[in-house]
C-alpha cells in the first residue's frame, strides 16, 4: 500500500496522565498507539448524526450542537477535496422495533424508539447533506456489520475512513473497529465525536488511539483534507497511492462541549 502522510497533530505526551500513569506506561509497554497514518483517497463517514441522537427531546438523544457544526466544517474541506461523504443511520421497522428478533434491542430498549420514517431516524437538519451524498440504513452499532459500507468505499476507490458522529463510545468506536479490520485507515477528529457522558466518550477516543486509528484535532482534518484536494492521486484524481510521513494523534482528545 506505500507509506502514509503526514498531517502533523499533538503526541500523546500533550495527554499524559489523563488515564493515570499505570495505564499508559502499560500500554506504551505493550506497543499500542503507534501512529497508523492517512491515505490519499479518503471518504468522510459521518456516524448515525440523526435527530435521535443530536438532540436531547430524544430518548436516545443528547445535545450535539458542536458535534454537527464540527461536522460541518469536516465535510466542507470533503467537498474541497472532493472526497466522497457518506452519512450512516440507525433504522427499524416496526416489526424489529416492537419484537424481539433484534438482539441489541433487549440490551439497548431506548433504541426501539429509531423506527423508520420516524423524526428520531432524520439526518440532522443542519448537516450539509448534498444529493450525490450516499446514505446506509444499519441495524448495528458498525456502520459496516450487515450492510454495503464496505463495498461501497471500495467501489469508489478509498484508503482511508475519516470517521464523526454519535456515539463516540458506540457506533464511532464500533465503526472504527471495522474499517481497520476492513482494511482501511481511520482518522478520526475528536470534536467531530460526541457522546451522552464524558467518562465514555473519553475512554473510546484512548481506545480507538491505541488500537484502531489516529484520533486527531478537527484543524489537521481539515489541513489534511484540504491538502489532496489539488492532488492527481486524490480523490478527485485517479490512482490510490499513499503518501509519504505518518500523522501524528491526539491520545485521548477531547470533543468540543458535545458530551454531557
């Protein structure tokens, strides 16, 4: 696949002892964290950034108001670049809805309230959706589990998921947890992910940091997204190197105010 770029971003020296010394000497120890590095040919992927969970008249909902405008910004330096931008959504039918065929809905009762054609199911209003965005409908927490995430970002030629949304230690973590296993590079801003608490949002950023991807601030996205867009290899052009250097994360960075 080549080597991977460069976009700049804070160590996890900016963050120590935010999770207690014991825990980062032991994974520093265990060889976790290292910085994974970006493609040329990204997708935004923006996680499940509907009404149930933007706002907080929701059962499974909280107020995310700096997530989506974030996001905004996230998917304005896509268009820049010309980079695809796929929005997720969670969506029942009735009969999953009311019965009990769908497992995760006997662990998680207040997601039976995500029925389709419902207002809970609808893309935040003040996202940037454009008509050649793609949507996928999922009944997962992964974005990628059961449904055509994976093919459809293969299709369209990307190496690398740059990852938003709600919940960040849900469908953000779970999401993040496939597309590397699905082969492609995770970057993932953190003020672009929110959460209901901060306790959890905090630990899945550390998580996905030291396992899954770089979680970064919002201005090296954007500064990475926005440095392709000219790029004969990028996803306005043809071909899918990778460029030269690795970025460099941000261990355990902290959203802007989404979480409560």
């Amino acid at each position: 696949m080549g080597a991977l770029e460069s976009i700049g971003g804070i160590g996890p020296a900016d963050t120590a002892g935010l999770y207690g010394s014991p825990t980062e000497i032991v994974y520093d120890r265990a060889g976790f964290g290292a910085a994974a590095g970006v493609g040329v040919r990204p997708a935004v992927v923006v996680v499940d950034l509907t009404r149930g969970f933007t706002e907080d008249g929701f059962p499974t909902g909280t107020d995310l108001t700096d997530v989506v405008a974030a996001t905004t910004e996230l998917i304005d330096a896509a268009r820049f670049a010309g980079a695809p931008v796929v929005f997720t959504a969670i969506s029942y039918t009735a009969a999953e809805a009311d019965g009990d065929a769908v497992a995760w809905l006997r662990k998680a009762p207040g997601l039976r309230s995500l029925r389709e054609g419902s207002a809970a199911v609808a893309l935040d209003p003040r996202l940037p959706r454009e008509d050649g965005d793609h949507l996928v409908l999922k009944k997962g927490a992964s974005a990628f589990f059961g449904t055509s995430l994976a093919a459809l970002l293969s299709g369209l030629g990307c190496d690398t998921a740059v990852l938003c949304g709600a919940t960040t230690s849900g469908c953000v973590r779970a999401t993040a947890v496939d597309a590397v296993q699905s082969g492609f590079a995770v970057m993932l801003p953190a003020e672009c992910a929110g959460d209901r608490a901060r306790g959890p949002h905090d630990a899945a950023l550390f998580d996905i940091q030291a396992k899954y991807g770089d979680v970064v601030g919002l201005d090296q996205a954007v500064a990475y997204l926005r440095s392709i867009g000219g790029r004969p290899d990028g996803p306005a052009g043809a071909g899918s190197r990778r460029a030269s250097g690795a970025a460099r994360p941000i261990a355990g960075a902290r959203q802007r105010g989404g979480a409560r």
